[in-house]
C-alpha cells in the first residue's frame, strides 16, 4: 500500500522520521500519487484510493477537489445496485482534460496519436513515408503536422509531444545519436520538433524500445516485474530494459542496442557497417530473404509471410523458424547477462513466438546457463502500440509528478 505523506515528514510506508517538507510540497507530492493511480488503473473509487493511501476519505476528498479543479479529473456518482447506504464517489479521468500526443517513427510510416490521462487513444493517424528512410526534416514536418492537427480536432489542450524513434536517444539533449536504419546520425530532432512547434509545447524523445517497456511497465504486462526486457523486431532490433525496477539507459542512451551484437563475423553485412549482427537474421528484412521474397520489409510484406506460415507454406514456416533459432541464442545472453523475470517479444517478433514458441524454448534451452529456471516469454499487451503508448507516458511525465504544472499550460495550438 502506498502512503501520503503528512506534514510532519513521516515516511510513506514504513514511518521512519526523513527531514520536514513544506506543505505546499506534500500537497503536490500527494496529489500526484492520486492523479498516478487513476491514470493506471482508469476510474476508481473514493474508498479504493483511500485503501491504497491509507489516509482518511476526508482527506481524499480535498485532494480529489484540488484535482477536479484543475480539470483533471472527474467524480460521478454510481446509480443502482443492491447496496445498501451511500455509494463511494466514482473518480475518473475528466473526459474534456488535457491530452498528449505520443508519436511512433518507424522507417516506414510515421504513427501519431492523441493519448489522455488513463492511456485512452483519442484519435490516430499513420503516413507512410515514401522511397526510403525520410530524413530528419521530413519526419520532423510529418510530426507537426500530425500534432497540430490532432489538438484542434479534439479542441482540447495538448499538454505535450512525446516521440519514439529506432535509435539511441540522449534525452537530455533530445538527440538522436544514431539511428542506422534512418540512416540518422546526431539529430537533434527535439529542436527540430521545437522550431515547427514552438517553444510552449513541450517535447521529448526516445528511444522506440526503452518506450515499449515503458507503456507495459505502466499498464501492461510488465507490469507486475521488476526484471523485465521488451525486445522489439521490426527491420531494426532493440531492447527495452528494466533492472530492479529502473529503466536501464546507460551513458548516452545506447543501452539495448542488441540488434547490433554481433551473432556470426561473417554473415550478412548490417546497415551499420558491421557484419553478421543479430538483425541481419532476425529483422523484417531478413525474415523475408529467408521466405524467399525481394521485397521493401514493409509490415504488409511481412504479415504475408507470417499468414503464409500459418497457411502451411513450407518456405515462410521454415523462415520463422530459422529467426526463431537465432533469437533464442540471442535470448539465451540476455538471460544470462540480466537474470529478467520475464521478456516481451514485440513488433514482429510477437508473431514469431506464435509459430514458433517451442524452436525458442529449445534454443534457451541450450544457451541459458541455468535451464531450470526458465524465463518468462510474453506478448506486449498493447501489441504495435506498445511504444507509441510509451512515447505518450513520456510526455505525461512532468504533469505525473506534479499535477499543478497543468496551471501553466499555454493554449495551444
């Protein structure tokens, strides 16, 4: 059970004296533990949240107060029932609150949507980006665009743009420090996203990977762990990583770069320059070479192969089954390196383990040191949405851990 803080700076849980806080600064912490609960767990009651705090419903109803204010959250009264005596307050995200746009940049196609509080997708669109990889300034018009037009056609106010990209990501600096696949090297694409923007809406970026866990972490089937890894295949590869409860970024956001370890010095030239990497045989591209298929590794081209393989063509079948093979030896590192409780297979990789769970299993099998504590293997919950959900638990950020930051939000656009 999470505690509230008091005014005499009693530790949440375990009491332990810690040194006073002003009130003004206990009001907000506390706040933003209710505003935290009700965006994860969607609308719950009065009685609920004071169980969870363990303070008095009193108190609960002057910091539901406060949120109400600020316009984001809204209270309703159940009607009916076979209870008997006054029902408890029914608190809920405020359906004309504040919102956020949570971006997925793909080599393919630019995905954008309006998220508000609670994870629920107000609005979506997807732009495919024509002839290759765009560049920095393209992606960079077709995210504006997308934003902009999202804010007004809700008419509601954006608090801010969150942005997934296939690349390591400094997010302090917002840049982009290497993104093969894009063909991107040191973009600074916060700033580009600033300048279309302007300077009122805030912006954030990361990596598409580190937001996938993220989405899951909060709300998915992550979850429940404290060791998990989120492995995302599209025509890149990546990890999301979370170490005892923390994301696991390292120096300048290059953590989880997977897809660039190298499985054979000799295979199949990467796009970033080296050779035999793990994305060369088990990305889009490769799944489809191994189909016997020369086509762009759009993610049409590649949910024929997987439809095919369920249809019993032999070739696909046996494609998903050679990425599945090289997957588990990469799994078996990752375990033996991490120790996670569970891994999340996302993008295309979800379909992989569908057809071809048992070919992993045998392959950490022989590669995990200790066979006899498996991993755990899972689904995204939010299946492709994953890191685009993520990119919007990004921008949700600021106001999480301080809901009266909503106070200062410009109308915008």
């Amino acid at each position: 059970m999470t505690r509230l803080e008091t005014s005499g700076g009693a530790a949440a849980a375990g009491g332990a004296a810690v040194s006073a806080a002003r009130p003004d600064a206990i009001r907000r912490h506390n706040l933003a533990l209710i505003l935290g609960h009700v965006h994860r767990d969607g609308a719950l009651t009065r009685a609920e949240l004071t169980a969870r705090l363990g303070v008095s419903r009193s108190t609960i109803g002057a910091l539901v107060a406060d949120l109400t204010a600020l316009g984001l959250v809204q209270e309703s009264v159940p009607s009916g029932g076979a209870r008997v005596g006054r029902p408890s307050h029914v608190v809920g995200p405020h359906p004309s609150g504040p919102f956020v746009v949570g971006v997925d940049v793909d080599v393919t196609h630019v995905t954008s949507a309006g998220v508000e509080i609670g994870g629920v997708v107000l609005d979506r669109r997807s732009v495919p980006i024509d002839e290759g990889p765009g560049t920095p300034e393209t992606v960079a018009d077709l995210v504006a665009r997308a934003v902009t037009a999202l804010g007004r056609s809700t008419g509601r106010a954006v608090l801010g743009v969150g942005v997934s990209v296939p690349g390591t990501v400094d997010h302090r600096s917002r840049t982009v420090g290497v993104a093969p696949n894009l063909a991107w090297r040191e973009v600074h694409l916060g700033d580009l996203l600033t300048e279309r923007l302007g300077p009122d809406l805030p912006v954030t970026v990361g990596n598409d990977a580190d937001l996938a866990v993220l989405a899951e972490l909060s709300r998915g089937n992550a979850r429940d762990c404290d060791d998990v890894v989120y492995v995302m295949g599209r025509i890149g590869v990546g990890a999301g990583i979370v170490v005892n409860g923390v994301p696991l970024h390292g120096r300048d956001g290059r953590a989880g770069e997977i897809g660039h370890n190298v499985m054979d010095g000799n295979g199949p030239t990467c796009h970033c320059g080296k050779r035999g990497c793990l994305e060369t045989f088990v990305g889009d591209a490769a799944l489809l070479t191994l189909a016997g298929r020369d086509e762009v590794p759009t993610v049409e081209n590649v949910d024929r192969v997987f439809l095919d393989a369920r249809a019993g063509d032999e070739r696909a079948l046996g494609a998903v089954r050679t990425v599945a093979e090289w997957l588990g030896l990469a799994l078996g590192s990752l375990v033996n390196t991490l120790n996670p409780q569970r891994v999340i297979l996302g993008g295309s990789l979800s379909q992989v383990l569908g057809l071809a769970r048992p070919e992993i299993e045998q392959a950490l099998e022989r590669y995990a040191f200790d066979p006899g504590h498996p991993v755990e293997l899972g689904l995204p919950r939010f299946g492709v949405d994953s890191a685009l959900l993520g990119a919007a638990e990004l921008a949700f950020a600021e106001l999480l851990d301080d809901p009266f930051s909503v106070q200062s939000l410009p109308a915008w656009p």
